[in-house]
C-alpha cells in the first residue's frame, strides 16, 4: 500500500534563488553565458536577473541622406518613429560606417570625420578626424589607376592596349565608397577612457584592409588578409577584427600589444546558406550573426 505524502516535506520552503543571489555574483554569472539565447533566457527569470544583464538598445539607424542638405533622418527601433536632425557635419560628405552610435562620413578629399550626432544636445556633436587617404591607399582600392590632381582624387579608366588614360575624370561623392573607403569599423568609442580606438576600413575592392589609430597615426596601414577574394563585410567581434570574403571565408585580425600591427589568420570558410543573396555579417552579445535575404525562384520570395 502506498504511503500517504509527508506533510513535513511538502511545506519545506524551496530556496528562492532570484532575491538570494547578490547583485555582483549575478553579473558574474551573466557575463559567462555563451550566447544571446542564453542571455534572453536569463533575463527572463525575475527582475534582478533581467536588470544584471542590460541588453544593448538599438541606437537611431541613420536614413540615407541628400549630401546637399544638412538634415538628416534616424529611424527609432524602440520607438519605430523616424527622428530628423540638422548636422551640418554631413553636407557634402556620405556615409561610410558606423560604430557605437559614431558616423563615419567621407567627403571628395576622403577626410574622414567620425561624429556622434546624438551626444551634443547643447553644443556641436563631437567630432574626431581621421587621416586622409594616401595613394598607396588609393593603389589597392581600385582596379583602375587613381592620381590626386588639384585636391580631387580623378580616376584614369585603361583602354584595350594597357594604358591609362592621361586626363581621366574626376571621382564623384557618390563613387567615392566603391573606390576608397567602402565601410569603416571602430573597435571602441573613439573617447573611451583607457582604451585605444582602431578604426579598420574595407576598400572598394580588395583583399586588404587599412586601419589607423584613432588620435595617434597620421596616416592608414595597408594589412594583406590573405583572403583568396575581395572583402565583402567588416566585423568587430569579441575584441577582434574579422575580415570575410563573398564566400565566407574570414581572416581574424588581432594584436597582442597596444600599438602593434595586428596579426592575420585565416580561418575555416563559413559559406553563406544556400539562397542566401545580398548578405552581411554583424555582432550581437559576442556573436557572429549572418544578415541576408532568402531567394526562392519558384515563389519569388
């Protein structure tokens, strides 16, 4: 016969491990989880564990913008509501980057400006420039010869017998990605305290990459990924560069010491999924997350 249940037992309080952790070791906790599920899973618990892992809100998405103006639209994630700002930083310059809520805008001369459009409320934005780009910069980022004729970068297209034409046309704004700068990827805030801020750029086309210390060099660095074709995407991830190619194939570019030139290594390609077109890769928590969209021939989808 079967033994009636023990009173004492069922009314043994259960530990309440939400309010009984403190507050330093649940952060600890937090910061060991392997990925953003975990994370998610973690928050979902109570408020003190939601509160000891603040997830990163979504900064303002930059809209595309006329170069001749100086308004400029954000879209609002949380909000969903497009938010319009004057910033006069912005005419005559296109975007090239961002990072950390910092544009990086880039004028026909390629000066780079880095702006944090969202941080001066009573005062200009804070600005930060970056080098211009050299003509060992200008040689690997284009097919084509670039020369740099009265202060503007002028393309010379080679005709079927292998020369250049000498008079050449001068590069527009809006041509300026494909051929220098196409994206540029900061590995911290530019201001932040007791860490140096590399910014990396991808070129038009190419199987390098420059970067420069923000506020230190004076000029880019060329760095060989040994990448087997053209980089199509920059990401920062886990205090790393990583440079993929169009077929997944990334080189991770790292330093050891403040300063040094960072160190290139190949690793395993990580092939987009089939029917997978127009993709890009990003970081979130700590992962490497793959952005694209899928294509069905026979749903048109």
């Amino acid at each position: 016969m079967a033994q009636p249940p023990n009173p004492k037992r069922r009314s043994l309080p259960l530990p309440d491990w939400r309010s009984g952790l403190l507050e330093d070791l649940l952060e600890s906790i937090g910061q060991r989880l392997a990925s953003g599920h975990d994370a998610a899973s973690f928050r979902s618990a109570c408020s003190p564990w939601r509160a000891a892992i603040p997830f990163a809100t979504f900064g303002p998405l930059l809209l595309p913008f006329n170069p001749d103006s100086d308004r400029v639209g954000f879209y609002c994630v949380p909000e969903k509501k497009v938010l319009s700002k004057t910033l006069p930083d912005v005419r005559g310059k296109v975007a090239c980057g961002s990072s950390y809520g910092w544009l990086a805008l880039m004028d026909e001369a390629t000066s780079v400006t880095l702006l944090n459009p969202f941080a001066g409320a009573h005062a200009p934005p804070p600005r930060v420039e970056l080098p211009l780009a050299g003509k060992h910069v200008a040689a690997m980022s284009s097919s084509e010869r670039v020369s740099r004729v009265h202060g503007r970068w002028v393309l010379h297209p080679t005709n079927s017998y292998g020369n250049a034409d000498a008079v050449g046309r001068a590069i527009k704004l809006e041509d300026m990605r494909d051929v220098f700068f196409h994206e540029i990827v900061l590995s911290v805030l530019p201001n932040a305290a007791g860490r140096e801020c590399v910014a990396m750029a991808m070129l038009g086309c190419s199987t390098e990459v420059t970067f420069c210390r923000v506020g230190v060099d004076s000029a880019w660095t060329l760095l060989d990924t040994k990448l087997e074709f053209s980089v199509g995407s920059i990401v920062h991830c886990q205090d790393k560069f990583l440079a993929i190619n169009y077929t997944g194939e990334i080189s991770v570019c790292s330093s050891n010491t403040v300063g040094a030139t960072p160190t290139v290594t190949l690793l395993s390609s990580l092939p987009p999924p089939a029917g997978l077109c127009h993709h890009s890769y990003l970081e979130s928590n700590g992962e490497l997350h793959i952005v694209g969209a899928m294509v069905s021939t026979f749903h048109e989808t």
